[in-house]
C-alpha cells in the first residue's frame, strides 16, 4: 500500500512530468509563433531603393524639423481621406486632395469644408483641392491612397502612368470583392516595383477633426517611408507609430470590421458588459489565429492596429460598421441597412471574403461564420447566438496553451449547429 507521503511523491512526480511535458508544448509553440512572426517580419527587403526613398533618407533629418518639403497627394474625398489630408496640410506639408468629382471640388475648395462626410468641420485653408489625377500625383514624395477597397485596384491603375518614384501608402480598411486581395498584395500586383506602406489604428475621422487625440501605426519595410509618415503626420493630437508587419497592421484594419458589425448586432440586443468583453476578446482570438495563417506576426494584434481598433470600432456609434450591426439587429435587411447608410463599410464585403477563405482554409472563425450565417443564409440570430456559446471546450489563449480539441471535430460541431439553427421564419423563433 502506498503511504501518503509516497502518493504525494508519485503525485509530485507526476505533476512534474505534466508540467515538463506542457511546457515543452508550449515552448515548441512559441517557438513556431516567433520563427513564423521572424519570417513575416523579413518580409521583402529592397535591393534598389527608389529614388524618392533615397532622396527621403539622405533628407530625414531635415524633415523631422521640417515637414513642409514632403509634397504630398490624398486620393478620396470620403471622410478618412479628407480627415487625414488636413492633418497633412496643418503640419504645414504641401499637400493635395484628389476628389473624383468636380463640382464637389469646386464646393470644397470654396467653403473649405467636405459638406457630406464631414458636414460643419473647417479644413485647413493650405489645403488644395483637385480632380485632375495626373496632376495631383506627379511629382509628389508619397500618395496616400483613402478610396474604399473595391475602387483601389481601379484607382492604382489610373495612377500607374504617373508613377516615377513617388512611394504609395494605403489608408484602406477593405479588402478586394472575390479575390481576397488586401492592399498590399494589389499595390504589389499593379505597381511591383513601388515603394509602399500601409497605415491603419483607431482612427475614427469625426474624432479627428474634433482634434481628440488619436494614434495610428504606419507599416512598411522602409525604413525612411516609415519615418517621412509619421514626419508628415505627426501633431500633439496625432501620434504615428511604426511597424514593419504590413500583413498583420492591414489584416488588424480589416478584420476589426467584422467584429464591429457583431457588436453593433450584439447591442441592439441591449447585451451587457460582460458579453461585450467576450466578443472583443473571442474576435482577438480569431483576428490573430487567422493572421497567423495568413503569416501576419499575432503581436501586432495587441498593437493600435489590433486590439486599438478593434476597441474604438466595437465601442462607438461613430463607426459605420458598429452602426450596419446595429441596424441588421434591429431588423433591417443588409441591403437596407447599406442604402441607409450611404458611406463606406468595409466589414459588409469583408465577411464574406473571409468567411469563405477560412471554410476553404479550415481556420476556425465562428463569429464570422455565425454573423455570415444571419446576413446571408437568413439563420436567426438568438438561435446562431446560442449555438455558439454551446460550442465545444477551448483554451483561452491559444498561443499559451494549445487547444484540446481538433479544428476540425469543432468546425464538423459548428456546421451541425449551423444547420440545427432555425431560419429567421421558423415556428421556433417566433
Ligand atoms: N472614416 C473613417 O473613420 C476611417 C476610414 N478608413 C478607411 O478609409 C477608406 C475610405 O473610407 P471613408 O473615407 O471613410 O469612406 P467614405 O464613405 O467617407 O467616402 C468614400 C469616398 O471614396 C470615393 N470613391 C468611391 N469610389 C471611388 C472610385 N472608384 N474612385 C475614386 N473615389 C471613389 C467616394 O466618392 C467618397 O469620396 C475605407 O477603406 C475605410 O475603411 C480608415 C480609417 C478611418
Ligand atoms: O476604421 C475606422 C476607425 O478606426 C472607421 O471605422 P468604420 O469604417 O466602421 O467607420
């Protein structure tokens, strides 16, 4: 019989060679997040720096003091274009915006204002105005390009003729309709041998006009992009983070509009405080599980671009695809509820596009497979709800500790649950 002591020491013992074995786990784990977080952040280096890169390195030091020598041009005239060329023109940079419509460049160049995305708010008067593409972007150091995600690959094309140097940051938060592409890969695609970033945090534009203040993160292998953005940029209202994780600082800006569009459906349902920290939570989760697929680093998502955005568009009316979920919630059709709002939502694409590339994929994204399942396959809400917080046993973080159970057995347990899930005119849901 074994004594309590020698009990103890078999516990113990065995306790430790638990401990070493999960240990070990998540040691290999980690290891794989950082060779992959390594690799993602190597990226593709530049062997011939472009002329303006070259030309903004030797300057740096003088544009730090000195940002009026950037000349730069926004091209969209919505409100995150018009919110951040003000702030370009205000740090003194020479600065264009290009707006496809005349007669509303007329109007904004007259009233200094951008009467339908940011009504009652005076832009700065060293802002130019202009409809004239070619002229907008010749012979700037950087274009920033703020058109929705379905206009970009047509926008970068227009340009592509005046391209000779000058470096290309996006401001988009979307992703292209049927082809997965985020901005990058299409910058990549039409203008290969550009120098380019991306920029994305919690940056709502009312907000920023209110001059409350915001910060953002600019991504982008080069060094002296990264550099002449925040020179450009930067204010004591506005603070510019760097990062070289284009993947991950892209995908953060993009996902977030998923989860926003989730929150905005959750609070029509008047849901409290802790079901609210569970779906911002659960959505970091599936943010980082996916970008690590898509060989993000899942650090950046606990930057501004992650879990910064995610917060300010999961928390606020002013986001408008807080306020697409909240409209779905409360009865609306998708098609009424985008009509009704009439500006840009990126998530209203963007979950469709990730919904089917995590099926193909086998990633498991069960808010964006539940929220695809009301919008589009008409499923009940409360019913998807439900199905969701039945779903099986999960570990909280998974880079921490593994999940017990196999991807697949729960994504074959969600799509049960999927079809058990009445359709909004069953009997049940009435
Ligand atoms: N508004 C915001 O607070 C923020 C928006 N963003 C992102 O910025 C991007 C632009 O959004 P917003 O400015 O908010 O949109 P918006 O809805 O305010 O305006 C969109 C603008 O794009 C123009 N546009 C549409 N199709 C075009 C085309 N084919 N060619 C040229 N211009 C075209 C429209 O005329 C309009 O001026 C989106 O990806 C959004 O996610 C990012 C951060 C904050
Ligand atoms: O991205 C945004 C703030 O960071 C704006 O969000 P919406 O596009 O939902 O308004």
């Amino acid at each position: 019989m074994t004594s309590p002591n020698n009990s103890n020491k078999n516990n113990i013992s065995a306790n430790n060679k638990t401990d070493k074995e999960s240990s070990e786990k998540q040691n290999g784990m980690l290891a794989g997040i950082f060779e992959r977080a390594t690799k993602s952040g190597l990226g593709r280096k530049k062997s011939n720096p472009s002329p303006v890169e070259s030309a903004v390195a030797k300057d740096m030091a003088d544009i730090h003091s000195n940002p009026t020598k950037l000349r730069l041009a926004f091209l969209g005239g919505g409100s995150f274009g018009t919110a951040m060329a003000n702030l370009a023109a205000r740090n003194g940079c020479d600065t264009t915006l290009w707006v496809r419509n005349k007669r509303t460049v007329k109007a904004m160049a007259k009233t200094q204002t951008n009467k339908k995305y940011l009504p009652g708010y005076k832009l700065d008067d060293r802002l130019k105005y202009s409809h004239d593409l070619a002229a907008s972007v010749k012979d700037k150091d950087i274009i920033f390009i703020a058109v929705p995600g379905l206009a970009f690959r047509e926008t970068l094309k227009n340009i592509a003729p005046f391209i000779s140097g000058q470096s290309i940051v996006s401001l988009t938060k979307g992703m292209e309709k049927d082809t997965f592409a985020m901005m990058s890969d299409i910058i990549k695609e039409v203008l290969p041998e550009v120098n380019f970033g991306v920029m994305s945090g919690p940056n709502l534009a009312i907000e920023i006009m209110k001059n409350m203040p915001s910060a953002t993160v600019i991504a982008s292998e080069s060094e002296p992009l990264r550099h002449a953005v925040q020179a450009a940029l930067h204010s004591a209202f506005f603070r510019v983070f760097a990062s070289d994780d284009i993947r991950g600082v892209e995908l953060g800006g993009a996902l977030k509009n998923i989860y926003a569009i989730a929150m905005g459906m959750a609070a029509a349902y008047e849901v409290g405080e802790n079901t609210k920290a569970m779906i911002l939570t659960r959505a970091l989760a599936e943010m980082s599980r996916f970008g690590v697929e898509e060989g993000a680093n899942p650090l950046t998502f606990l930057g501004l671009s992650g879990v910064g955005d995610l917060y300010a568009t999961c928390s606020s009316e002013l986001s408008r695809n807080y306020r697409i979920g909240n409209m779905l919630g409360r009865g609306m059709s998708i098609d009424a509820a985008v009509k009704k709002l009439g500006q840009t939502a990126e998530g209203v694409n963007t979950i469709q596009q990730v919904h089917e590339k995590a099926t193909k994929a086998g990633i498991y994204m069960p808010i964006t497979h539940a929220l695809y399942a009301v919008i589009y396959e008409d499923k009940a809400a409360l019913g998807v709800a439900l199905h969701l917080m039945e779903a099986g046993f999960r570990s909280d973080v998974e880079f921490v500790m593994a999940h017990d159970h196999s991807n697949a057995a729960l994504t074959a347990h969600m799509k049960t649950s999927g079809s058990n899930t009445k359709s909004k005119d069953s009997d049940a849901d009435k």
